[in-house]
C-alpha cells in the first residue's frame, strides 16, 4: 500500500512540474514601449506609455508597437498621429532597415490631430526608432509605393 502511494504522489508530483513549465512558457510577457502622440490644443508631441506583448522576434515586436501606434492614444483627449482606417499592410527588417507600407489613408491628414503626412511619418520613426536602437533606416511606402 505504502509502495502504491508513493508511485501516485510521484506521478502526481511530476505532472505538476511538466505543467508549471508548460505553464511559464506559454504565458504572455509584456514589455512597456513609449509612443508618441500629439497634444490636441498646443500641438506638441507627447510620450505616451503602454503594456505590449513581447514576442521572440524582433520584426514581430516593431510590427506590434507600429499597430499601436496606428490604433492611436489610449486617452481620448489625445490625437491620433495618422487618420482613422490607416492600417498596416506589411513590415519587413532586413539588415537595420525596416520597411514600413501603410494603407492609402495614411497620407490624408487627420482632421483631428491637423498633421500632415510628412510630420506623421517622423512622428512613427521616432517612435520605432525610440523603442529599437538598432533599426538605423526607415523606408516608408504607401501601398506599395514610395510617396512624393
């Protein structure tokens, strides 16, 4: 009986260790990053603060933060760096440059924040370049095109 006892608390031990290590490496890990937004009344660029996902991938975590970025200020009282319905279409790092291709709306100036589409983008590549030392260059396009 005492030899039966012990090989159920030994297995019982065991499947507790195999599911608390299942258990820390597949729990979400966050990192905070630093976002720009602007200021609607003075019009100054202001650092906004946020959890985000932190994943195993360099590209997979600047395509994160540059989604946020778009989602805009988690304060309503702050505006959005790019209009309403921008979205990213696609990020790709190759070497220290990252490529950056956003929809066409991006180029519109948001008719609450009053940037144009020049302040916009330096706007972004402050904020990746903020957050990720190592991108050296940023090459924005609008779907799929270098703008004017």
């Amino acid at each position: 009986m005492k030899k039966l006892f012990r090989i159920i608390a030994i297995s019982l031990l065991f499947v507790l260790i195999i599911f608390s290590v299942f258990y820390y490496v597949n729990t979400k890990k966050f990192t905070e990053r630093s976002l720009f937004f602007v200021e609607p009344v003075s019009k100054t660029v202001v650092l906004e603060h946020r959890l985000i996902a932190e994943k195993h991938d360099l590209e997979k975590n600047i395509e994160l933060l540059v989604k946020d970025e778009l989602l805009g200020s988690s304060l309503l009282v702050r505006d959005s760096v790019f209009p309403d319905g921008t979205i990213l279409n696609h990020l790709l790092l190759r070497d220290a440059t990252l490529y950056v291709d956003l929809s066409m709306e991006a180029v519109f100036p948001s008719e609450h924040s009053g940037l144009n589409f020049k302040d916009s983008i330096k706007i972004l590549e402050r904020t990746i370049k903020f957050n990720f030392k190592e991108i050296k260059n940023i090459v924005i396009t609008i779907d799929g095109s270098v703008p004017n």
